[in-house]
C-alpha cells in the first residue's frame, strides 16, 4: 500500500467568529481591561495559529463582530440557523464558534437545545484581547478547533473549550471577572479536557440536548422576536415595582434570581404570584451561582404556579423559558417537566 492511500483525510472544521475579546484590540498591551471587543477577523485569528494546519481543514465564517454583552435574540436564531445548515454538509465535520465571554454560556445553551446534529460544536473565547501580553485566545481556539475534529466529541451536545478543560453547554458559567481561568461548571464539574492536542472526556452529559431536543426553531426568521422574558432578583428590601411593571408591558416570562434556595422577598413573592395570575409563566432561579433549587421548598410553587429552575442559573433559565414559551408551553406542569428534562 502506498503512504499517500494510508494518509488520513484531515477532518474540515467550520470557525464561525462573534467578536469578543478573542478579536479584541487592546492600544496597550499590558491592559487587558479597557479595550474594543470584536475587532479582528476570524481571517486574522486563524492565521496566528499555523499550528492549525495539522489538525483540520478549516472553513471560516464572520458572523458578527460584537461585544456579546450586545448579544441580541436575531444572533441566537442566526447561529442556529447557520449551525444546522453547516452540520448538515456531508464536508463539515465539527463546528467552532468564537464568542465574547460575557454572554458565552447563554448562547451555549441556546445552542445546545436548538441544533440538531451529533457533529461537535464547541465555543471558545478569551479573557486578554488579541494584541495583550500573553493573550489567551490563540490556545483556546486551537484547543477548541481540535476539540471539534475529534471523533470523541461527537453526540456530547454542545462543549466549550476555555483554558485547557471542557465544560458541558449546559453547566459551565463564567466565574470570574478578571481571572484567565474565568469558567466553571459548579456541582457538576467539567467535562474533560483537552492539552497538547490530546482530548479526554471524563463524565457524560446527561440531560437532553441537540437531536433529543424538542425544541426546533427551523421556521422562525430573525425579524421574528422571541417571548419577551426578563430576570428579576431578589434582595435585602426588594419591591414588587419591577414585576408590576414588567406584567403592565404584557412581559410573557419572568425568571426570578432568588436567594439562597430560590427564596424571594415576601413582596417580590406576593407580585410574581399575581403576575402568575395574569398568565405570566414565572421560573424560580437562585442568584448564589451553585446548587439547586427545590419544588416546592423555600416557596410553595404548586400553590402559586411557579416553576423551579432545578440546577439551572437565571441565565439559563430564561433561554430555556424562552425556548418554551416560543412553542406555546408556559402552564406550569408542562414548564415544570421542561425544566426537569433539560
Ligand atoms: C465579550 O463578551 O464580548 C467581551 C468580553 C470577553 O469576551 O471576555
């Protein structure tokens, strides 16, 4: 047999660029606080890593150049959108999108119950602008693209690759403001990781996501607005102000941050069960970053007709709500059951 019949096909991995601090440009290099996000192009990201060359074939796309603090729900319906159009192609074998930090775990989630393909898709971003000392997004997004290209990423929903470990879509948030390690996946840990182009998963995702999903978002355009839905949270001396003022702007969702356990200030409480009664679905998060939220413990959701978010942050929690209440489902047992599912 020759080499050139044994040589391996290298796999083609789509790069879809954001904008985010990984395309950031900093006119300092030792600041890497105050800088314009969304700079570069994903052209220029990809050529300062030729290492990439050994790895896959790339494909690369620009579809925004956003600080994704501005991220808006036209993106979210174009990334998918554009996802499932790429992972339908027989020549596309994973998918990397490269994000801003600020709203990364988000998108990840929305993209994790709203793609359907078992291909890997795998966001990356970076805490130090491109142009900073010792700029983390270079190794990110080749970590990321590896990632991608590798058979073991398939039928795992959708990963993210930041600072050499794998975060599942659904647990990872962003922990830290400053830090280049600024990830986590509280409670339930990562879910691998990826170093020197060696990738190893070390647990399975196991809540629903991509094929399993039933949420299909095909038929809507991004003119089309997604159910309004905002978070409120509790605090030391919380009014009812915000909730009353959302239901009057006819708002179709409210997750609410709680404290602790999901509690929620007594007046909070008393105006998201009236506005539960005025046909607004309201989800019960917590604000503290880690743990669940019990059914029924720290508020009487059968009572009132409230939804626990389970392990799910606000953040979250409103991406799934949203999801739900575009297909009509905003009655409680029915919410409830979503939010128990995914
Ligand atoms: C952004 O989220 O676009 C800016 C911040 C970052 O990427 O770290």
């Amino acid at each position: 047999m020759s080499a050139d019949a044994t040589h391996q096909k290298r796999p083609t991995v789509a790069v879809l660029a954001t904008g985010g601090t990984i395309a950031g440009d900093t006119a300092d290099a030792t600041q890497t606080a105050s800088y314009k996000a969304g700079v570069f192009s994903v052209e220029r990201l990809l050529s300062a890593i030729p290492a990439l060359d050994g790895i896959a074939e790339i494909y690369a796309e620009q579809i925004a150049s956003i600080d994704s603090k501005d991220l808006d729900d036209a993106l979210w319906i174009t990334l998918t959108h554009r996802v499932n159009t790429l992972l339908m192609q027989n020549n596309i074998d994973g998918l990397v999108i490269a994000h801003g930090t600020d709203t990364l775990e988000e998108t990840a989630y929305w993209l994790h119950l709203t793609v359907a393909s078992i291909k890997p898709v795998v966001l990356t971003a970076a805490m130090r602008p491109f142009t900073a000392l010792s700029a983390d997004g270079s190794l990110n997004l080749l970590n990321a693209v590896t990632l991608a290209a590798h058979p073991d990423a398939v039928a795992r929903g959708v990963l993210v690759a930041f600072a050499n470990r794998i975060h599942g879509a659904r647990d990872i948030t962003k922990i830290s403001t400053y830090a280049v390690d600024a990830f986590a996946s509280p409670e339930s840990g990562i879910l691998g990781w990826i170093q020197d182009g060696r990738v190893e998963f070390q647990r399975l995702v196991t809540r629903a996501h991509t094929m399993q999903s039933v949420f299909k978002i095909n038929a809507i355009d991004t003119q089309y607005a997604l159910p309004a839905v905002q978070i409120v949270v509790s605090h030391a001396g919380a009014s009812r102000l915000v909730v009353d003022t959302l239901v009057n702007a006819r708002i179709c969702g409210i997750v609410v941050a709680g404290t602790g356990n999901g509690s929620v200030h007594v007046r909070l409480q008393q105006a998201l069960a009236d506005a539960r009664a005025r046909g607004v679905a309201v989800v019960r998060s917590s604000r503290v970053g880690s743990g669940h939220v019990m059914r029924n413990g720290a508020a009487p959701d059968d009572a009132l007709g409230l939804v626990s978010a389970g392990t799910l942050n606000p953040y979250k929690a409103r991406v799934l709500l949203i999801l739900a209440l575009t297909h009509g489902w905003g009655e409680p047992v029915m919410l409830q059951s979503l939010f128990d599912q995914y």
